[in-house]
C-alpha cells in the first residue's frame, strides 16, 4: 500500500456515544419502530435468493441478514458505528449525502486508510440533516456495491409529519447469468458508453415485491437508487404519489412524480396516497426504456382512512447555507471522454481503463496519492460549479460532504431544492451553487461507477 501523507489518520481514535436508535430492516411499515442499539456492522459474503434458481453465491452483505439493513439516525443525536471487515479484501464506508467530518468520509488515501480483511474502522459523527441516505463502500466500489454493499440510511427528525406507514426500498439490478450466478460486472465497450447494466432488477433484493399499506392511508415512500448503472424515470400506476423530497432535503414546492428522472446515488421521499378499496394495487414503475419495469406494489388493506395529501404539513427545512450568487466564484468543470494510456491496476479497484474525465484529468487510480484537487475553496464563501457535459451520455455527479443548489440549466427546468447529486443530461450546461461550509478534501465524481473507476473522478478542497 503506497504511504498516506498528510491524510494519514489514526484508525480507532474516535470515540462518541453508541447510537441510541438502532437498525430497522429495509421494506418495514413503521419506520418509526427502532431495534436494539447498533454499536458494529459487518462487511461479508453471503447467499443471496435472488431468483428462483438457488442462492446466488459471492454476494456482499452488511449486518447479520441477508439484505443490507436500514440505519436509523436522528438528526442532531451523537452516532458511533464500528465496521467490521469479514471480507478477503479492503474496504471503507462512504456515508452518502451526508454533510459530516472529512475524516469520516471513507475514501482511501484522501480521508482514511483501507480497513484492511479482518480489521475494522470507528465511525463517528453527528448528522446535522434529515432526510434518506444511503451507505456503500469506496474502495473496490463496482465489485462491492454490485455484489450487494449498499444499505439506506434514514436521518430522522422529531418534528416530521405523521404517516399512516413508511416503507423503504433498496433499489438495485445485479448482474447474473442465466443459472442465478454473478457474471463479469461490466464490459468495457460499455464502460464507454452508458454503462454495464443489470440483468436482474430488484427492491430490497427481491424481484417486484408487495407491500401492503392501510387502504386510503398516507405511506412516506423512501427510495434510494443504489445500482451502479441505471437511470430510472419513476412514476407511480394506481395512486397518488407527491414528492416531498429529493436527495435527503425537503421539496421546496412538492408536485406530482410523473417520469422523473433519478440517478445512481440519488433518492426521492414520496407522499404515496393509497386507494381507498382495500385489495387495491398501486404499482411503481420505471418506465424508461423499451418495456416499463414493475418495481414494486402496494396493496390497500383494511377500511379506508381516508386521508388528504394536502393536509400533511410540511417536512422541516435542513439548516443549509443559502449561497450569495453576487459574491460568488465561478469554476469551470467539463466532463468529457478520455484518451489516457491505461492506468495500473490499483488495489482497491481500478478497473485498466481510462474512458473519462473532468477538465482532461482521468483520476489516477486508488493506487498511491491522488492528483492535485481540482480546486480550492474558502471556507465559507459562495461558489458556482459551472458544468458542462458535451458527452452523449447521462451522468450522475456527486459531491461528498457538501450540498448545492442546482439552478440555470440550458437544457432542463429546474425546481428551487438542494442536493448532493445532479443527473447531467447529453450537452447540458448547468450551474450547482453552494456554501464551502465543511472543511477538507471532497471527492466529485460521476455515480456511473464504471464512469467513476475510469476517470471522472475528482475532488475540490475546501480551507
């Protein structure tokens, strides 16, 4: 392992309160329920019953059950988790959307070092937001998070609304032949291009499952789309569903969910009003592409509650820096494919090509220290990413440890809301505003994660 420099952290040297909430399981009505406290989590193999052939060998899975579990936070509560590596090979935890410590991170060789098979890393922090998030490796990212590493993480708040119920849905494709089994995770033809897809789509690991919902009820839908390919444009068949957040914050304005576009890495919180008969079926589809996909249903039980969407108050607003636009520097940030000899194969998971990049530079590799950042911010001035993508493809950006407020865009309307992550459409030119309120060196990249490991990936630094 090349030597970390300045960056070099000592592992196991934070200490907080253990987390008071615990692990709710992925698809459970009520998420307010809480399991017992959850002080360590395991990265390992599994079985995985992922189709009707058999258990799909070679999984990875966090926790003692089959199916990453939900992480439940309260916005402002002191959290400590211990990860615990069962794995024969390296990894860390990236604490997605979430605005923490730099040093919790878990990025190797910019914020923390491997955590190595059979050692382990403490997490602690304190998440200053609510809203849905999620949790995955970043080291060996398109092995680990193909296989299975990639849980949601809820940040709850005390002030939310009432629902009648809350399911959560882990949305992911696996890539498997025809007898059930892992095959090559991705093609470099593909990587190219759009990216290596799935041949089996699931939600919280099951084909299409159904949940059922009290008949005329309120249900807080989370979703996470956790693949490391797809795009999906959602809609929902059989009920009324409203977005009320997007990437962890509030909607400023909440509207209906009609063929809206998500990302890898991003998330939506639906307000999904259900059918007033009971044995009713609402169904969540993605409908791009050819042939429309049933995600997943949800079936009316019971008498109806009869309950109004437009009763429910509003979700409470996340402390975010508003920027100043009129003190604000601008930085240029152009995607584009790239012509780089291949790089060496770095241990924790480059794949030996170099396709992409940001401002000409393909990330090096996971393989020694990074490249210098590709720029350098104040703490707590105003920027504006200025970005173009004159690639034909689509890409899911994502900034670590910050937020920014999408806004000008050449190609799309844009709502007024916040995010961690911005799906850029084929010649869009885009501005992403934001506060550099959180200190340190912040990993963005594309959340195509073949676009990642072969060069667009890169990071800003904020003193």
């Amino acid at each position: 392992m090349a030597m970390l420099t300045r960056r070099t952290l000592m592992k196991g040297a934070l200490v907080a309160g253990a987390y008071a909430g615990g692990i709710g399981l992925a698809g459970n009505l009520g998420g307010s329920a809480r399991a017992k406290a959850a002080t360590s989590l395991a990265a390992r193999r599994t079985e995985a019953m992922l189709t009707e052939h058999g258990p799909t060998k070679g999984a990875m899975t966090y926790g003692d059950g089959e199916v990453p579990p939900v992480l439940r936070l309260r916005r402002g509560d002191p959290f400590a988790l211990r990860l615990d590596n069962r794995l024969d090979e390296p990894t860390t935890i990236h604490w997605h959307g979430l605005r923490i410590d730099n040093r919790m991170d878990g990025v190797p060789f910019l914020t923390q070092p491997y955590v190595y098979g059979g050692d382990g890393f403490d997490y602690a922090f304190t998440p200053p937001d609510a809203g849905t998030y999620w949790y995955h490796p970043h080291c060996n990212t398109l092995t680990q998070m193909g296989r299975g590493l990639a849980g949601v993480l809820v940040v709850e708040d005390p002030s939310d609304p009432a629902f009648d119920a809350e399911i959560v849905l882990n949305l992911r494709d696996w890539r498997l032949g025809g007898d059930g089994q892992f095959i090559a995770q991705f093609r470099p033809r593909d990587a190219a291009r759009a990216g290596t897809f799935g041949t089996v789509r699931t939600a919280n690991w099951r084909q299409s499952p159904q949940y059922d919902a009290p008949a005329g009820g309120l249900v807080r839908l989370r979703l996470a789309a956790t693949d490391v390919t797809r795009i999906l444009a959602l809609s929902v068949e059989g009920a009324e569903a409203t977005v009320i957040a997007r990437d962890g914050n509030p909607a400023r304005e909440r509207f209906a969910l009609d063929h809206l576009m998500i990302g890898p890495g991003q998330r939506l919180d639906l307000a999904l009003r259900m059918p007033d008969a009971e044995g009713t079926v609402a169904v969540l589809r993605d409908l791009r592409g050819t042939k429309p996909a049933a995600l997943a249903s949800f079936r009316a039980v019971g008498a109806s509650l009869k309950r109004d969407v437009r009763d429910l108050p509003a979700l409470a607003a996340n402390p975010l820096p508003e920027p100043d636009l009129s003190a604000a520097t601008q930085i240029p940030f152009i995607l584009s494919a790239s012509a780089e000899e291949r790089p060496k194969d770095g241990i924790c998971g480059s794949l030996g090509y170099n396709f992409w990049a940001i401002n000409k530079v393909p990330w090096a590799d996971d393989s020694g220290d990074p490249t210098a950042p590709l720029a350098e911010m104040k703490a707590g001035r105003t920027y504006i990413f200025n970005v173009e993508n004159p690639t034909p493809q689509l890409h899911p950006l994502h900034l670590h440890g910050l937020v920014f407020r999408p806004m000008n865009s050449n190609k799309q309307a844009i709502r007024p809301h916040f995010s961690d992550t911005y799906l850029i459409q084929p010649d869009e030119k885009v501005q992403l505003a934001l506060v550099a309120d959180n200190p340190g060196d912040w990993v963005f990249h594309c959340h195509i994660i073949e676009h990642q490991k072969t060069g667009m990936t890169s990071y800003v630094r904020v003193t």
